[in-house]
C-alpha cells in the first residue's frame, strides 16, 4: 500500500508539474528554466554562475549556456567581482527586471486559475503541506545529503 501511494505522488506529481509548466507559460517567448533564472536573480542580486548551478541543481556548463543565452538577448549581464576579479557574477539587466516581474504576475495570475477549485481551507492546506515539505527538504540530513 504504501509503496503503491508512493508511486501515485510520484506520478501526480510529474504530471501536474508537466501541466503546470505548459499552462504557466502558454505563449511565452522564454523557457520554463529560464524564467526561473530571472526570478531567481530578483531574489539573489548578483550571485556567481556556482551558486546558481548549485540552487537549480544543474552542472556549470548546463548553467553557462543559460546564461549565455540570456546574456544574448539582454536580459541578463555577467560582471566581475569587486573584491576577486577570478569571480564572475550574474546580475539583471532593466529589461530582464521587466520580464521577471511580468513573468511573475503572469504565473500568479495562471495559478489563480490553477487553484480556483480549491476552498479557502483547501488552499490554506495545500500551501501548508508545500512548506513542510520544502522544510524537510532543506533540513533533513538524509535528504539533504542525496540531493546534494
């Protein structure tokens, strides 16, 4: 039994991140991952390409050539560090801020639609077992360690 349940949140799981993906950027211009990285870059203002490859999980390269098509298309800037010039780091640029902000109205807007189904209690519910589960992530040293 367990194990059968495991299987079914694995599969849901996939399933509605597939569909969320597509129905989050229904006529985008910029891929899933790559609004991610603009995101990310609002949060974190300057990080090193390491520093994002370690947070979504990808090598250095996969990294560089996100960045090198951000870069391409004015969204993003590399610029060395002031206190190590070995260090690049990556920031926005105006028109990447844009885009991030747009973008993430955007997904807040579609997962309005998403969730609309869902009662107040529903969503209070689900947002708690989300945070739990982000916190057990982050903290539990048998996880931690596998997905490090």
């Amino acid at each position: 039994m367990k194990k059968d349940l495991s299987n079914e949140i694995i599969k849901t799981f996939f399933a509605i991140r597939s569909l969320m993906q597509r129905f989050l950027l229904e006529k985008r211009k910029i891929s899933f991952m790559r609004i991610m990285v603009l995101c990310y870059l609002l949060e974190n203002k300057s990080p090193t390409m390491k520093e994002m490859a370690d947070y979504f999980g990808i090598t250095m390269p996969s990294a560089s050539s996100i960045i090198d098509n951000l870069v391409e298309i004015n969204m993003i800037k590399r610029k060395s560090d002031s206190k190590d010039r070995r260090l690049i780091r990556i920031q926005l640029t105006k028109n990447g801020q844009r885009t991030a902000k747009k973008e993430i109205g955007a997904a807040i807007k579609n997962l309005g639609l998403i969730i609309s189904t869902l009662s107040r209690d529903e969503k209070r519910q689900f947002f708690g077992i989300m945070r739990k589960i982000h916190k057990n992530l982050l903290t539990n040293k048998k996880i931690a360690v596998k997905i490090k």
